[in-house]
C-alpha cells in the first residue's frame, strides 16, 4: 500500500472514531440532560407506602397564647401594636397593644363624674356645718332665756305680784319646751345630714372605684409577655392571621410565645378515611415552608367525632393528634400548615414508577418508555398506588425510563 493510501485510511479511521465518540457522548450527554430536566423518570425498587392522606397544622406543647384582656363590658378590641413575629421577648416585655380611646373617654367622663361628686359632697358638708351652727346658736339663746326665765321664777312670791309670777312660770315653761325643741331638732339635723353625706359619698367613691377600674383597664391593654421566648402569630382556621388595625373578640387568641423544643401536629383527615386509621402509625409530612425536608411521627389520638374543616370549608373531617419523633426548633413554628401521610400498609422493594407519568387513555392507562433514539407507548399492569408512586406488576422493568409528559399530546 502507497504511503498515500495509508494516510487516507488512517485519516478515514479517525474520522469514524472521533463521530462514534462525539455521538456516544452526544446520547449520553441528552439522556443526563433530559432526565436531569425533569423530562423523564427512572423506574426503580423502592418501598411502596400506602396511606391517608393528612393535613393541618404545628403546634407547641407547651405554649402561652396571648389575647385581649378580659375587661368589663368590652366586648370587640382593635389591635394598635404586635411585636413582630418571630421576634425574641423577655418576659414583661410589652407584645400587644389594642385601641384605648373609647376607654380614655369613659375615663374622663368618669374622672369628672368622680370631681364633680366631691364638690358636690365639700359643698353639702359645707352647708350643712353652717346649718348645724345656726341651730346650736339658737339653741344658746334658747337657754339663755331659760335661765332668765328661771331666775324670775326663783324669786320670792312674797316679792312679786301672783300675777307677774304666773307669767314668769309660763315663760318658764316656753322656754323649756324650746330648749328641748331644739335640742331634739340637732339629733334629727345630725341623723338626717348624715344620711345626706353619706349619699354623695358614696356616689363619689363609685365614680372614684370606676375611675381606678377604668385607668387599670387602660393600662391592661398593653399586655406583655408572660414568659421569655419568640412572638408566634396565631392563624386561624383558614390559615389568616391578625394584624395592627384588626378587631377581635375577647377570648380570641391573637399570638402565642410556644416551647420551639418540644411540638406536636394537630391534622385532618377526611371522614371516609377515619376507619383506616388507629393510633401508632406512623405518619411522614413535609412543611408547606420546607418542602424538601421529611418529618416522622406516629398517631397519639384519633377524635371521636366528625366536624367540619372550617367555617368556609364544610368538608366533613376527622382531627387526630400526631407525636413527632423530633423538633426542628430551626424549621419548625406553630402554625405551619404541613401535608403528609399516615401509613396504613408497605410494600418493601416494590418496583415503582412516578404516578405523574401514566396517562388516561380510552383502552386503559399507558407509559411512555425511551427506546434509544425514540420511545413507545407501553401498556403495563399496576398495582396498588399512592400520592405519589403507581406499582408496575408487569410491562416494565428496573432501569426503564419513563416520560413524565404526555408525549401523544405533543404529537410524537
């Protein structure tokens, strides 16, 4: 063979190597890629839990919950400040504030009612000493003819006319009636002025008592925390949470300072599937806020009787009572809403595949399997299912993958 010759076929082998290289890296590369898109989906062994499905919410075992103060006859309270959620408290600290101006007008118009009733009771006592003084000078002068009188009366009769001495007995005997008169009058004016006093005493001392009620209630709507710990917001059962300028009713819960090393979940389930369920089994969820984390507990109590969701959602539920077997007091606050499972079979080493790539069709549920440069419809026979996982009993094999999307819809 020609030195020519030998340089073109070397030349030629090289180019087929460096093609069959660039195409098997190229198939490689577009299967990494499209599995790793999310395109398609490996058919593998696992372990095929069956279960309830569950929702609700976190909770702390030991929480304070923080509300409106209990005062008398307010019945709607208006939120004027929250401490952040999330912010550390100490305790005493002030963490809730609600509207006082409706109560600091009753407190100035009771603070008035208070003064004005003690002017009312200086000026009843004042009238009344003057009165009790014009009485006991005549009283005096009363006494001071009496003993006059007295003295006319003391005379001998042998110096004074019978005539005269008679009068002089009469006035004696006036003047005695007037003095015991009057005298009886001050123990009446005394009883009669103590009643009065005593009346608009205690008219002020109820205006006063008020008063004292009214700047305590004041002062009771900043309530502060009763212990140290981090400010939770309460949701309710619609999953809203309060803020300044709402109004709540007294005995609404409006945040909590929980124990974060020590919670529980509180869920729903719905009524069909209440007779699956029994406590101590196990239960896996994942937070609304920490999807990609997976949460274990088994069921403490399961409730006795149905009830609706909400007040806006009537679906019928069950609440049942989960015990996790560990806080994440770094994730985990009351109140985030979860949604999990609650395992009532396993199938150990079931060969899966992801429920989101079957399809519906008229002849039965189909797969889409990747068959090297294409793929096919395939129609295999599945098992029991999940939430997430459909078992194949036959059709497909371990390491077949799957499209998880519906290639007949794109028209390939």
């Amino acid at each position: 063979m020609s030195p020519r010759r030998r340089r073109i076929t070397r030349f030629a082998a090289s180019g087929v190597l460096l093609i069959a290289a660039a195409l098997g890296l190229w198939l490689v590369a577009g299967r990494a890629a499209a599995s790793g898109a999310g395109d398609w989906a490996e058919v593998r062994r696992d372990n095929l839990v069956i279960g309830v499905p569950v929702a609700g919410t976190l909770s702390s075992m030991q929480s304070v919950r923080i509300g409106p103060p209990q005062i008398s006859e307010v019945w709607d309270y208006k939120i004027s400040f929250m401490a952040p959620e999330g912010a550390p408290v100490r305790e005493g600290q002030p963490v809730l504030g609600f509207d006082t101006s409706e109560l600091q007008r009753q407190l100035l118009d009771k603070r008035a009612e208070r003064d004005s009733a003690q002017k009312e009771l200086e000026k009843k006592q004042t009238d009344l000493e003057i009165a009790r003084r014009d009485r006991q000078l005549e009283l005096a002068e009363a006494e001071a003819r009496l003993r006059k009188a007295q003295l006319k009366v003391d005379v001998p009769p042998e110096l004074v006319a019978s005539k005269e001495l008679a009068k002089s007995r009469e006035d004696l005997d006036l003047a005695r009636r007037e003095v015991a008169y009057l005298k009886n009058r001050l123990r009446l004016d005394a009883v009669q002025n103590g009643t009065e006093t005593e009346a608009v005493a205690r008219k002020r001392d109820r205006a006063a008592v008020r008063v004292q009620e009214m700047e305590d209630a004041v002062r009771r709507m900043t309530v502060t925390a009763p212990r140290s710990g981090t400010v939770v917001y309460v949701a309710t059962d619609e999953g809203e949470k309060k803020k300044v300028g709402d109004s709540c009713w007294r005995g609404q819960s409006v945040m909590e300072i929980p124990d974060l090393g020590r919670m529980e979940a509180e869920g729903d389930i719905d009524e069909a599937d209440a007779g699956r369920v029994t406590m101590g089994q196990r239960v896996t969820f994942r937070l609304d806020a920490h999807p990609d984390d997976v949460f274990t507990g088994r069921v403490r109590s399961v409730g006795g009787s149905v009830q609706s969701r909400s007040e806006r959602n009537p679906l019928k539920v069950v609440r049942l009572e989960i015990d996790l077997d560990r806080t994440d007091p770094q994730r985990m606050r009351p109140g985030m809403r979860f949604l999990g499972t609650i395992e009532t079979e396993s199938v150990p080493k079931a060969l899966v595949a992801p429920l989101e790539a079957v399809f519906n069709r008229a002849d039965g549920p189909v797969v889409y399997r990747k068959t090297g440069w294409r793929s096919e419809e395939v129609h295999p026979v599945f098992g029991r299912r999940n939430d997430r996982l459909v078992e194949i009993k036959s059709g497909l094999k371990a390491g077949d993958m799957v499209s998880r999307r519906d290639l007949a819809q794109e028209g390939r």
